[in-house]
C-alpha cells in the first residue's frame, strides 16, 4: 500500500496532577530517562531515538495534550494539512516550528473527535541504546469512540490508515507495518484507553510486571497475548490512572495481511487472551480506561 504520510507514532503528552511523583514513577519504575524540563513540563525518552516518547506536563486534572506522529519529509505536512479538513477533522496549525525539545517542524490537527494530533518532521534524534528492561517507544495508543465508524473513515482518508482488524468491541488501524499504531474502542465517551510501550522481548514485558509489582504497581490484566496483533500484554493503572501496558512480539503486517472480522477473534468462555492464562481485566482497569480525558481546543 501507499505509505502513510503519518510515518510512525511518536509520543503523547499528558497532563499530571504531581509532576515530581510522576517523573520519578517514569523514571524509576516504568524505565524511561527524563531528557529535558522546563518549569511544568518534562520529555522522557526510552532505548530507541526519538528525542522523547513521553511529556509530563504540571495539571489540575489528569488529562492529554495531544499524540504525535513523527513523519518522513515536509510534504507529509503538507498533505495532512491539506486532507484533514476534507475528511471533517480541523487544522490547527499550518506547518511551524515546534516550541518545545526536540524541536522540528509541525502540523497540529484534531479529528472529528476532538483529539489533538501532531505531525512532526525533522525533530532531533538520539543514538538508540541496548537497555534490557526499557521501552524503546509507544506502539500504540487506544482511543475510545462513540463513533468508531466516523472516526475510522478519517483516519483513512486524511492520513491514509488502514484498517487490520476489527473486533466486537475495537478496531484496529495502522499507518506503517505494526499491526496497530491507533486503536478505536467502541465507547459512549470519547477518551483515552490506554498507552503501550514496547518492551525488547517476553522476558523483558516479565520482569518489568515483577517490578511494577515489587513497586506497588499490581497487574491489572495479563500477562497474556492478545489475538489481533499478537502481542505480549502486561496492563498497569499508573499514576493519575493513566492505563499504561508494557507489550512485546508485535505483529508486524503489509498488503497481504488478511483483515479480520469480530468472527476471527472469539475465545472459548472465560478465555481472554491466546494463551489461556490471563485473568479478566480487573474492575480497576475497566473504570481506568474511561476516564481521562482529552484538552479541547
């Protein structure tokens, strides 16, 4: 298929009550580096080269900012830009520079939704490190809609998504070759579900459970491995009940990839994941995943 002019999930940033506790959380616990700060805000990068994968910034209520997308030339801007109105989104900023670390150059959008996305190209880069026990980025984020037909015909035709599966209850799109880069969760309310960051492997998705654990943090759902995607799954309430997941092994998909329709994804009664060994999500997670909320502008 024609690449997205999307490129790839960058980083999202998200309003926090308690920006020290958070910070160290992030840090400490969750295994991300903070790389820059300023008065209310700070970047947090992961093993792989984005600048960051994840901005804390100081709020009187939980809440996101916006998600961001890193792209591969300007004139992916400029495509967004001229689509996004066309497909009932808004545009709410031409390209210019970015005001914050990691700079470059960007187009800030919102879906017909109210969510804030941006688009950047040439912001700073690191050199990626080997960590055993860091996430090296966001693979996806889940939103959930009370139009998920609505909000999936944006995403294709303004920023050129393609649908991989769909289930009772989610569909999931994808920009590059991850299985799922957005998810949309059938919902009454048009709010955040959850983050995932990549962990290197199975063993890496497992002691960071065991150290969310041994901080306090239990796990909410998994471990397991979800149908559509494949993915190795650990989910966490993290703080300001932020759903955060830890994953690994995620499919990785291009044209010959089948679609497939809520019929492909059915477990056996009590199942909830491939495996068979996850428990049901817990009643914690499920109020979690409802909640926050996203910046109107």
């Amino acid at each position: 298929m024609p690449a997205s002019p999307a490129g790839q999930l960058r980083s999202i940033a998200i309003g926090v009550t308690d920006l020290d506790a958070a910070e160290r959380f992030y840090n400490d616990t969750w295994r991300l580096e903070t790389v820059a700060k300023t008065e209310d805000a700070v970047y947090l990068r992961g093993a792989g080269p984005f600048h960051h994968i994840l901005a804390l910034h100081r709020s009187v209520r939980p809440d996101v900012r916006h998600v961001t997308f890193s792209v591969a030339t300007r004139a992916d801007l400029d495509a967004i830009a001229a689509r996004t109105p066309a497909a009932g989104g808004r545009l709410l900023s031409e390209p210019a520079a970015v005001d914050e670390p990691g700079g470059g150059t960007a187009v800030t959008i919102a879906d017909p939704q109210g969510r804030i996305l941006r688009f950047v190209h040439g912001d700073e880069r690191h050199d990626a490190r080997s960590h055993a026990d860091a996430p090296s980025r966001i693979t996806h984020v889940v939103f959930n809609s009370a139009d998920v037909a609505a909000a999936q015909r944006f995403y294709e035709e303004a920023l050129g998504f393609r649908l991989s599966d769909r289930t009772k209850v989610m569909a999931f799109m994808r920009c590059n070759s991850d299985h799922h880069s957005i998810a949309l969760a059938d919902s009454n309310a048009d709010t955040l579900n959850h983050i995932a960051f990549v962990m290197p492997d199975l063993d890496a998705v497992m002691r960071g459970a065991g150290r969310m654990r041994d901080a306090g943090w239990p796990i909410e759902w998994g471990v397991g491995r979800h149908g559509p995607g494949n993915n190795v799954f650990a989910y966490f309430v993290g703080p300001d009940d932020f759903v955060i997941e830890y994953t690994a092994d995620v499919l990785q998909v291009d044209d010959t990839y089948r679609v497939g329709g809520p019929s492909d994804w059915q477990w056996p009664p009590g199942r909830f994941d491939q495996w068979g060994v996850s428990q049901p999500p817990s009643e914690r997670i499920k109020q979690a995943q409802k909640t926050i909320r996203f910046i109107e502008q």
